[in-house]
C-alpha cells in the first residue's frame, strides 16, 4: 500500500484518517481470495462453438436463456459443493464470487451474460496477479479535492455506446449528470444511478495513462433530496480491469474526460 504525502482537513475533521481507513479496505478488498486479482480469464461462449474452452473444465454452450453445462469424472467439477457429473442448466451468477455454484477446487466458474452473449469467467486464488500484487498507488486526502456538487437527473434513462476494455463496444446506461465547480469552472459527468441510489462516473482526467491509469470510477453517495451530492476526488476509483485483463470495464463516455489534472485517489496498482 503506497500513498502520497496529505494535507491536513482544514475544517480539523477526521477526514484524513477516515481516508486512510478506505484505502486499506479498498487493499483488503483487491488482495482477498476472489478479489479482482484473481481473475484469470473472461471466455465467451460465441469464441468457442463446440462448447469446450481450453483453460476451463467441462462443456459449456449457450442455449436461450441459460447455459448448459456438462462434465465428467474427469473434469473434477464440483456443483454447489459436492461432484459433479452430468447435466446442469445454469443462468447468469450475481451473487459473491464464493458462491458461484461450479468449482473446481479453489477456482470459481462464473457465468456471465452481458448482452444477450454469455461468458465463463475464471477466479483463481492462486493467480499470478494476485501474487504479484504489492499495493495501490494512491494520494493522500485533499479537502481540496471533496467538492459540493448537485445531480441534475434526466426526464428518462439513456444509453451510449461506448468502447469497453476488451475490446468491444457495449451500451452504457446513464441516468443524469453531476455538476460541480473546480478552480472556477463548472465541469459535468454523465453518470448512472445505482440500485442503492448511490450514482457511478466513468471518467477520465489529464493525468490519465500517464501518472494515473488512463480512466478511473467515481461513486458519490445517493443525492440529497434537493439533488445536492458530495464529489470526492480523493475517493476516485481503479476500475476492476486495472488489476485484470479479463475485465470489460467502459471506458468513459463522451464528456466524461475533464481537462484537468485529477491528482488525487487512487492512481495505478503496483506489482506485476
């Protein structure tokens, strides 16, 4: 765990050392057993038409809704805990990665569906990521970087198409925008609510892809009921793919790269 020199809160809050307690949950979370690190692999089933992915025990192939799996003695699969032989039926798992019904050992089979396709995805404990890993670059608090904002919702849901780490392009769901002053300026970004409330930016900054990864996530709390939001840059995010290759994080939409160096938060991982 790596951080940079902060600044003290200049209200005296405790902001500082509540940070330096995010930032060593965000470590414990990365590093845990089936944390982002562990993902070896993303494998989707188009990619593979006689259901056999090499990395990945069993046959998997996609039918409707669901996907079927089948495996032998051989296979050393394991579903809902006990061996598994024979035909299953799967759907997309939303759960904790722990409990994703097929294992084999200590790896986690997930099945994925973004859409329509499905996926199989890998977690591996035992990932060279995860053993790699020595921590987060990250700068310490900055009440300069905690800023008052307003979310401005918009009369319906929309949905942009946007380049996504893999390679592909997918729709990405927006629901409004955040407004918020730095330096003078007022600055925007599209953001999607989440099931808590709690609202999620893609964005990026001048210091993207070079002293910080080339995109990062912000999560404010849930609005006030008058709109009114929290922008805490020195909470920004690395997003899952930062630590994995396997990821389909999007990348930011457009209006979404702010023409200002965002030195704060989390910067790059470090290892590897």
């Amino acid at each position: 765990m790596t951080t940079q020199a902060q600044r003290p809160a200049e209200d005296g809050s405790d902001e500082p050392q509540e940070w330096r307690k995010w930032h060593r949950r965000r470590v414990e979370t990365i590093t845990a057993p089936y944390g982002p690190l562990s993902l070896t692999g993303t494998h989707w089933l188009e990619d593979h038409p006689d259901g056999r992915i090499p990395p990945v025990p069993g046959t998997w192939t996609a039918d409707g809704d669901e996907v079927v799996l089948t495996a032998g003695p051989a296979d050393g699969l394991t579903l809902d805990g006990k061996p598994f032989t024979g035909t299953a039926r799967l759907t997309a798992h939303h759960g904790p990665i722990p409990e994703a019904p097929v294992a084999h050992g200590d790896r986690r089979l997930v099945v994925l569906r973004r859409e329509g396709l499905w996926a199989v995805r890998d977690f591996d404990p035992g990932s060279p990521a995860r053993a790699a890993f020595t921590g987060i670059e990250a700068t310490g608090y900055d009440p300069r970087w905690t800023l008052p904002g307003r979310f401005l919702p918009y009369p319906e849901h929309r949905s942009v198409r946007v380049a996504n780490a893999d390679g592909r392009e997918r729709g990405l769901g927006l629901a409004g925008e955040i407004v918020f002053v730095l330096d003078g300026e007022e600055h925007r970004l599209h953001a999607a609510v989440e099931d808590d409330g709690s609202l999620w930016a893609v964005f990026s900054d001048t210091t993207g892809g070079d002293t910080s990864y080339r995109f990062r996530f912000l999560r404010p709390a849930a609005p006030a009921e008058d709109g009114s939001v929290t922008v805490d840059f020195n909470r920004a995010l690395l997003p899952p793919c930062a630590f994995a290759d396997h990821f389909i994080c999007p990348f930011p939409p457009p209006g979404n790269t702010l023409p200002v160096a965002v030195a704060a938060g989390e910067r790059v991982p470090l290892g590897g």
